[in-house]
C-alpha cells in the first residue's frame, strides 16, 4: 500500500473460536478441538517463545499452491490472549500414529492412506513453475516426517500436518547449505544420524523419504491381509530401542549395525505386501541417492490399487 495515499490494511475480523478439548501435544505446542461459527476447527497453542515455529509454519501454509487434499488445510494463525494461534481443520480420526494403534487396516485401507500420504508428500516435494499471474510453488521438504504428522480424514485419506521444521526450496535459486540435525531420532536417517553437516535440495527430500518407508512399515505391519496374528501397533524401532530412544541409541541400530523395522515372512508371502515390502525398502536404502521419490512410490501404489482392486 501507499503510506501517503492510503491506510494499512487492517487484519481480518477475528472470528469467535471455542475450544473444545486438548486433543494432542505437539513439538512446539498443544493442538485443540474448537469451533469457529458452525465449523470444526484445529488449534495449535503455541507459548510466546516459540514465536518463531509459529512464523515458520504459518509461511510454510501461505506458499502458493498450499490446498490440496493430502495436505492440512490451513484457516488462519493470529495473536490471541498472550498466545500464538494456528488454525486449520479438523479431523475427528486424528493422527495416523493413533489410528494404529486402535484399528488393523484391510488391504484395502492400507493402499487408501498409503497412496494418499504419498500424493501429498509428492505435492510437497515438488515444484510447480509460475505461469502468466500464476505464482510459482516452491519444492517443500518436511523434515519431521512420521505417523503423528500424517493426519486422518474421514474417508480414510491421509493429509499430512506440521509444517514446524519444513524448508522451501525456491526454484533457481541456491539454498545455501542449511545445517539439520533436526526433526524426531526414531525417523532420522542415517545420514543425518551420522551427523553429515549440510544437505541441499535433494537431500532433504531424501531424507523425508526414509521416514516415508518407516511409516508405511507401520502401515504394513497393522495390515490384516498377511496369514497370521498382527501384533499390537509399535512405534518404527520400538522393539529395538523402546520408547525413548537417545540419539546414541539411534546410531547403534541405524548407521553401525544397519538396522531397519523387522519384515515378516508372512508379509512376503502374499504378493502385495511383496510389492509393498520392496518399496519399502527402497525407502529406506543406507545410501540417500538409492531411495525412490514420493512420486515414484505414489505412481506404485497406484498401479497395486489397479491390480487389486479389480
Ligand atoms: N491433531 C493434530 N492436528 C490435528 C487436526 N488438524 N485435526 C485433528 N487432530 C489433530
């Protein structure tokens, strides 16, 4: 705006929310069931100090190109009592993390939230170049990949949330080297584990994929389709490393001794989770340029959805 010519423009009205009840706690803050006018909405309370994840997260959602159906909608963030608020919608099934561990997922189901999580992690990963009046969207990479930021709708379609420690690559232009020893121990690879200094583009994205190959372990391994008892759900590594691992802990298993998720004969006998399993391990590959991307995963689950679906 012109300052001499005209006033700034003022924020939007704030519209009433209610907040209904906690229903997660987050790295940075607590996430809260509300209403706003008649629509369910998501908060995420964040404490003043992390002002900056707030600033991060909401710039991450503002991009261009940002709706899409495998990804959080985001509604608006502002400043309420004392608080920093983000809100977005509602999703009653929750995290993907806590559907597991309550329900066993048919073939059919698994495929659904498989392939879904990986358009949406596709989209993210890739760009689209401006066009005309259209603004161009940068590469997104998440950084904090895992079945807590993977999101449920009630269609069984994942979206996937948190956009806390994601980074944006604009196209042509060089990153610079960014430093990244961050995101969750359990989901971190090896690379990072081995505490390589700085990654780019590509690596980012890579590292992103290795998380993409735990959780659809965590999908496979709650999937009734192989012959069998299914165990109760466990976290990637929980039968390794239990529930607290220290990056120490990580190290061990993930860069010395090459460790990954346990696979199942019984997944491997039927020909499905055959496929599934391969990806999987494609996924999850020690060395970061081996790995498949989000949209050659997606493009598989396709095709095993035509397969199987007929
Ligand atoms: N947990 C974290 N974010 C959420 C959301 N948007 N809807 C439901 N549960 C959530």
């Amino acid at each position: 705006f012109d300052p001499v010519l005209s006033t700034p423009p003022s924020p939007q009205p704030l519209k009433p929310v209610q907040l209904i009840e906690l229903r997660a706690h987050g790295r940075f803050g607590e996430v809260y069931k509300g209403t706003m006018a008649t629509e369910a909405v998501a908060v995420k309370i964040f404490p003043m100090k992390e002002k900056v994840s707030w600033m991060m997260e909401q710039d991450i959602y503002k991009l261009p190109h940002m709706k899409h159906d495998n990804v959080l909608r985001f509604i608006a963030a502002e400043k309420r009592d004392d608080k920093l608020w983000l809100i977005s919608q509602f999703h009653d099934l929750g995290s993907l993390c806590d559907y597991l561990k309550g329900h066993k997922l048919t073939w059919l189901d698994m495929l659904k939230i498989g392939e879904s999580m990986a358009k949406g992690l596709a989209y993210l990963h890739d760009d689209i170049p401006g066009a005309g009046h259209s603004e161009a969207k940068p590469s997104i990479a998440h950084r904090d990949f895992k079945s807590k930021n993977v999101l449920l709708k009630s269609d069984l379609t994942a979206c996937i949330a948190d956009f806390g420690l994601a980074l944006k690559f604009d196209a042509g232009k060089s990153a610079g080297e960014i430093h990244g020893l961050v995101g969750t121990r359990r989901y971190m690879a090896p690379e990072v584990l081995e505490g390589a200094i700085c990654f780019n583009r590509d690596a980012f994205l890579r590292i992103d994929m290795y998380a993409c190959g735990l959780v659809l372990w965590e999908l496979v391994s709650r999937c009734s389709a192989a012959e069998g008892q299914i165990d109760n759900y466990q976290l990637p590594f929980e039968e390794e490393v239990g529930t607290h691992p220290t990056l120490e802990d990580m190290q061990e298993y993930v860069v010395l001794k090459k460790c990954r998720p346990t696979i199942k004969e019984t997944w491997l006998r039927h020909s499905g989770l055959e496929v599934m399993i391969n990806t999987i391990e494609e996924c999850w590959d020690q060395d970061a340029e081996a790995r498949v991307s989000a949209n050659c995963v997606h493009e598989r689950l396709i095709a095993l959805s035509r397969l199987t679906n007929v």
